[in-house]
C-alpha cells in the first residue's frame, strides 16, 4: 500500500494514513437533511467521499462507510427557538413527515446514482435510532454533563470545558463564543447560551415525538451522528467527514458528546470538504441562487443558462482539490463540459489503440525511450497526487497532458512506432483507473446496443472455440446453452469454427 | 368514480369498498424481510398491490400505500427456538447485520424499478420503529393480554380469545390449534403453546438488540406490523395486503395485538394474493427450486431455460387473477412473453395509426356502427374488470381481444374510413390507460438487443470468472479488452465477481 496522506482538520496538517485495525477502514460521513430535495451544495460531499471511498477500496482495505439519512429533529442551535424542519413543512404541505422523507429520500438516492456514487455500506436514519440516542443520552446525564428542563435535556459545554478541550476541531473559545451568542427569551432554560440540545421536549401539535425518560420529544441534531456512528463503527473510528460547514457547531458537539459518552475522541481523521459558491456568492435562500440537482440536470434553474449533465458536474467538482472552494458558473462549467469531452476521447482513443493488434506497435520500430519514460512519468504522478491527499485536481491535470499525445498517436503525427504495447496498455489502464475506477467518470461512447451485440457474440465465439480446444466441453456446452437461452443459436462449422444465427 | 368491489377476506366475499375518510385510502402491505435476495415470491405480492395503488389512485383517491421492511427480529413462532435470521446470517458472512440490510434493501429496489412498481408512500423499517413497538407492548401488557417471563413478552392468546374472535380472519379454531401445537422445551417459557412473543429476550452473541423495560431483545415480528399501520394510517385504516402464506399466524396475530392496543379491528379489507408454484410445485427451500429475481432476469436459475425480462413476468404475474394460483415453467413463460410482444406491437401500432393526420378516418368514409359500437364495449369490459376485485386477467383478455382488429387496421384488412377518429384515439387512450397507465407494462418500442446483450454480458463475466479461477490470465486480459473496444466497461468486484457497465 502506497503512503496515503491525509489532510486532518483536527491537527491542522497532512498526516500518515493509519487505521485502527490493520486493513480496515472505518469512515462516517454527515449525509443530507431529507426535508427538501437535494440541491448543488450535496453534490460536492457525496462525490467526494464517494472518490475517498473507492480509493480506499483500490488500497485494499475493507471499508465500511456509513452516511446517515437525517429525517427528524434536525434543528439548530441558532438564535431562534428549536425548529424541526420536517415537521414544519409536513404540516403546510399537509402531509405526514415520513411522506416527505420518503419522497425526498427517493429523489436523494436517484441522483446519487445519476452521479455514479457507489451507495455506503450502511445508511442509517435518524428516526431509526431513537433508542440507541436516548441510550447516549441518559449515559452523559449520568455521567454528569447534561441536564434536564421542562422534559428537555442540555449538554452542559461549561462544565465539558471545564475539564475537556472543548473547540479542539474548530478552534473556537468558549469565551468567545459566550461573548458572542445573544441571550434570548426563547432559550432561557439553558444553563448557558453554549449549552446545546441532547433531547427537546416536543410542543403540542409537534408530530415528529417518540417517548422518552423525560416525555414524549425528539433528538437534538448532534446526537444522531455520535449515537449510530458508535453504534456501526465503534469508538474510535478511522474516519469522520462531512462539508466545511459542519464543523461547528455540528462536528465540535459531536465530538464532546462522544468523549463522555464513550471516553474516546471518536474519529482520528477528520476530513472537510470546502463549500461551492455561485456566481461568487454563498449559494443559500436569502440569496435567492439554491438550485436544486433537478434543476441542474434538466437546466431550469434560473442561476444557470443551460442543463448539465451529472458527469459534467462530477467532472467539474474533481477538477478543483476538495478543500479548495469552487464556483459555479455558467462559464466553469462550459469549460468542464469541454474538458470531459476531451479526456472521454481519449479514453475512447485509447481503447481502440490498445486494442488493434494489426498496428501493434514495437514490431516494426522502436520505441522512444524519452517518450516511454513520460508515460510511466504520468502514471507515477497520478499515483502520487491520489496518495497526497486525494488530490483529484491534480489526477485530472495530468491526465489532460497525456490527452494530446493520444490525439498525436491516433492522428499519426506521434508514430506507433514510438511508443511499446506496454506503454499503450500503461496509458490505458492509467485512464480506466484513475479516470473511471476511482475518480468515478463514466465515459459516454454512444450505446449501439446491436453493434456491441455482434461484437460480444465474436467474443464469446472465440472463447467458445478455446474451450473446445483446451477440451473443456463443460464450458462449450455451457456457453451453447446460455446463448440459446436467450434466442442465439451457436453453429459448429466443420472448419472446427463457430457461427451464431439469431433464432 | 365506480363502484369498487374488492374481495375480502374477512368476509369471504366481495364488498363494496367504501374508505373510511372519503376520498382518502390508507393501505398497508407486508414488505419484504431483507436477510437475502428476493426471490420470484416477493415479485407478485409487490406487482399485485402496485396495480392495486395505482387503479386506487386512478379513481382520485389520495392513497397512503405503506409497506414495510423487514430488517430485525423476524422469527415464526414455529417449532423451533426463535430465530433472528439477519444475526444467524450476518454472523456467518462476518458482517454487520445492517450492512446485509442495506446490501439486500438496495437490491430489493433495484428488482422493485424493474418490475415498474412505483415506491410506496412510506417504507418504514422494523429497526426503526423499536419504539413504537415496546411502547405497544407495554399497553398491550397493562390492558392484561401479554406476561413477561425471563426477559421475553408473550400475548397470551388464550385469554384474547377468551373474550375475543381470535381466528376472525383465518377461520381458525383455538382448539384446533392447541391440538396440533407440539409441545417442545424451547417454548416451555409459555404459558400455552399458541402464544406468541412480542418481545424476545436477546441471548448473549445475539447482535441486534434493543434496551427495553424487559431487559435487552429484540421485538417479535407481528408487532413490527401492528406499531407501524397504527403510526402511520392510524386505527382502523382501510385495506391490509399479502400474501395469503400471512394470513395465519401473522394477520391473526396483528389483528389480536392490534385489537387490544386500538380498540379496534384493524383493518376494514383484508386482500390476499394466492401463492406461486413452480413446474407444479411450491417454491421452497426444501424442494430446491427457489428462484431469486436477478436469476430469473438472467437465466441462471437451475430451473428454467432462460432468461425473462421483468417486464415479461410482470405480464406473466398479471395475467392470472391476484387470488389465483399462478405456476412458473417454461412454457408458461414464454407464452406470456409472446403475449407481451403481440400487446406491446398493438400499443405501438395504435400510437403510430392516431397520430397519423393523414390517414384521419371518418372524413373519407363512413364509420361502421357495429364496430364502434364493439369498441365503446371493449373499453367499458375493461373499466368493469378493475372495478370488479382487479381483475387485471380479464382486462388483459379484452386487450387480446381488441389486438387482431388493430393489425386488421394496420393491414388494410379492416378500411380506415371504417372507424372514427374518436374510436381510434378511444383504443389509443383505452391501451396506454389499462396496459401502461394501471397495469404498468412499458412497451419496448425498441430493440430487444439491448435485453440479449446484457445476458451475454452475463455469460462473459462467468467465462472471465472462470478463466481467472484457473489462473488464464491471458484469457481473462483478452476479454476484458475486447469488450472495451466495444464500449463495456468490466468492473472486478471485492466480492471477486465481474460486473459490467455500459460506457
């Protein structure tokens, strides 16, 4: 396994990549809020673990990836009172919550598939773990660092503070922060204005409201992520990941939850991925320029000129390091489309190289040392930039220097003759693997199904006539069998070759 | 809207449906138990109840169609010790049991898209609904009707029926049930062999388990049922489905539970849909002839020939009545696939004739009354068999009936100026409202290449597993390579296993 290093906010630096068990990863990533469809602000997260995942998958470890669906008593604490937003928007809508998280789920997995994200391991609900929440909940009030008012329960950060480092992710002071937040009628029941919500008591009228020690309520929003993250991956665990956003106050309560709870600081890397703009601003509702992955898709977003397709989009955010920010313009992404095009040629080109063996190259000249040296140059630098950080700006950058020497090899103005089998083959597997394995691309070479059809059935021909060859008639029969089957009858000439009709 | 009769089982005979809110149906469908691979079992239940939702939708009600997962504590209250089939299984894998959930939950919906069922309106989990059950428990203990004994809760039937119609559904009788109860060691916990458990006590090494007032368990997988109905259609609510195989114990059970905890009898309609057979036998594990769904797409079971395609097998499953039994061969298959063709070539046929302006009938000719009047007859037969209990094979047979008179049209055979313009866009609208519309079927206006390359795409990643277990790597580079050149992407999975994506 190559060094991995990883960027960890925890510590400010690029770290050594190390897992707790050797050969397994754990990781848990914040998912999304299903209150509302998933907009351009989800897209950057979710394609980033999904790259991080498979390549800690191509290292060779067993990765459990865990990213929560967060479907109930989500609400901030920001200066205003507790807001459940689920609730809020079933009630307007008329509808029972668990429709909208239903159909806001639905819409969040197709257009992660429609971004070519690999589902997580394990995708847990907040709803569905009420229990293991509560469970965290009574341990820290025993514990001595929660309280309980009016049927709600606070986690008391002065007393954490006291003896814990509180801010130790974000950087932030208490005392700042005390300074800082607003006193408000509505919150007066806390201690302390830092304090935050482990469990609130459910007003009357409140839907979303399961039983508990205290009354019938709901989950504060930090709770849920400590509670299955344990639950699915222990204490600690290898990884924790989440938007730039979630640091604070989100991730920052996490962890203080999770060091009571479990006596461990829960993850060891923290990985963040910086935030999207548009147009140069903060995408948000009182910029009036969310849009929505539906509106991208199908360009009626009135921030955009134009639809784009999800590859471009994928395309676009790998272009730039995750911890960079990216902003989303009509222009950028013209730009991205263009790029993509270029680099699926290529990978188009290079199948097509490597795979006509008339013009097999290396027979009839010899190849260019200089330019042989350049390739494994290449592939050796997209090692590396994976290795560092996941660097995808970087994979992507020198794929781009190796597209026109394809464009010079398929036009003649390279000679085949300049370059061996291997290296051909090099190239090729250096684009199917950080291209398409990794970075998660999926190259649109046009689908002639009928064409692909006949060029499959030569195959399985040739495969066929091997096997009678090597005299495996288990597999020649087998492969009669399945193709006759499906309506394709297979012929043995005389000349010991086969043909197929099409029944 | 027309007067719907449905089947009840309850009643044992057709009732007008009337919902209990007007305009509103609340249905609820036993969902799959998520320990494996769905299997052709789960394909008629899920198509039956999507027509059912749909017609119900087409009548302008405004439906609330749950239906559930199973993914915790399922075990039959059998002659065998209780049983957490996820745990058993997870336990051997060496996984987490919620990662078998997500894997087989994801592979469920994958069968789910194919087949053309639209998603329900909520899909609660078993896990996450522990709350709602112990909460169900615990009213059901206090109300008299359940006991704990070692960790475990029991409904004692026995008293239920004592002042209850235990056996209201199924028919049948307690003493008959006591009779052929054996009495075995492992359920000397209970008080009469005929009580099932609410609440397991959860032995040590059991993974998924719960905190609750009884100790650590796990629920009994009735009250999964009961607490998620009650949750989301409240008490009573208007149609509960499955398979007739739920019937007894798990309706009974849910409508004893049910009765105590509500007050009321569950549901009002009761629909059951009649198992399947196949080659005359019914599917099980024991007479080894389970076929799951991704071996009924491509043609891998032991058991049949070939492949069919989900479109094929929902026709097949909605050709017979739901309440009928339906037995897979062969050569059932293959009629329906015919059927199918010759529909969906009709469907076609119809949106090619009334769009053609040219050709518009009436203006040249006389329209001939019989026959108007003989398609006026065949759209009201096929409103008339929805409306009576879903009768989906009857409205299938009127489309057969109405498919020669469309060829005649196509052919010349029957003139043009012999039907109205109005007549033809009646069948146009009469087919895509009954074929595609309620029953679901997408006509493939296409190529039916795409269906044959994917099962030689299948053949080819079993030679290419084959040739790597036995270590011909040249042979197993050969294939992946040509198959690029076509544009198909071969992915080695953890598993070991190959799959393809199209480019």
């Amino acid at each position: 396994m190559p060094s991995l290093k990883i960027y960890n906010t925890l510590t400010r630096q690029k770290e050594l990549f190390t897992p707790i068990h050797p050969g397994f990863v754990g990781m848990y990533v914040c998912g999304p809020t299903v209150s509302g469809e998933s907009h351009l602000g989800h897209a950057k997260p979710y394609i980033t673990f999904d790259v991080i995942y498979r390549y800690l998958m191509h290292l060779g470890y067993r990765v459990r990836y865990v990213r929560n669906i967060t479907d109930a008593g989500h609400f901030e604490e920001e200066s205003r009172p507790a807001l459940d937003k689920i609730s809020v928007k079933a009630a307007t809508e008329r509808l029972e919550p668990m429709e909208l998280v239903q159909k806001y789920t639905n819409l969040f997995h197709q257009a992660m598939d429609r971004f070519n994200c690999l589902p997580p391991t394990i995708e847990p609900t907040a709803t569905g773990h009420i229990i293991e929440q509560i469970n965290m909940i009574e341990d820290i009030l025993k514990k001595g660092y929660a309280y309980v008012v009016n049927g709600s329960v606070y986690f008391d950060v002065d007393k954490y503070a006291s003896d814990h480092h509180y801010g130790i992710l974000s950087g932030r002071s208490l005392e700042d922060l005390k300074e800082n937040t607003r006193h408000l009628e509505s919150q007066q029941e806390k201690r302390h204005q830092v304090d935050f919500a482990l469990w609130k008591n459910a007003p009357p009228g409140h839907i979303m409201r399961w039983k508990s020690p205290w009354g019938e309520g709901f989950p504060g929003w930090h709770i849920e992520c400590s509670a299955m993250s344990a639950k699915y991956l222990g204490s600690p665990f290898d990884i924790h990941g989440g938007g730039m956003d979630l640091i604070f106050p989100h991730h920052e309560s996490e962890i203080a939850q999770g060091e009571i709870a479990t006596g461990h600081l829960m993850a060891r890397y923290w990985i963040h991925n910086n935030m999207i703009t548009v147009n140069g601003r903060k995408m948000g509702k009182s910029y009036n320029n969310t849009i929505t992955l539906s509106e991208m898709f199908q360009g009626t977003s009135p921030v955009l000129d134009r639809a784009y397709s999800p590859m471009v989009i994928r395309f676009f955010i790998l272009q730039t390091h995750y911890r960079s920010t990216l902003d989303f313009s009509n222009e950028a992404l013209a730009a991205a489309e263009k790029g993509w095009n270029r680099l699926s040629a290529a990978y188009a080109t290079l199948q097509r190289l490597s795979n006509s063996r008339d013009e097999g190259a290396g027979a009839s000249g010899s190849p260019d040392p200089e330019l042989e040296q350049k390739i494994r140059g290449y592939c050796q630098d997209c090692a590396d930039s994976m290795a560092d950080d996941f660097n995808t700006a970087r994979v992507l950058a020198t794929l781009f220097e190796i597209a026109p020497l394809v464009n010079g090899l398929e036009g003649g103005q390279i000679p085949r003759s300049g370059i061996s089998q291997e290296s051909l083959h090099l190239l090729r597997d250096c684009f199917q693997l950080y291209l398409v394995d990794l970075l998660g691309m999926l190259p649109d070479c046009g689908s002639q199904d009928s064409g692909k059809l006949d060029g499959v059935l030569e195959l399985v021909a040739e495969m066929r006539n091997q096997a009678r060859a090597r005299k495996d008639y288990a597999s020649s029969d087998r492969i009669r069998d399945a193709l006759q089957s499906l309506g394709i009858l297979l012929q043995d000439g005389k000349d010991g070759k086969t043909t197929w009709t099409e029944l």
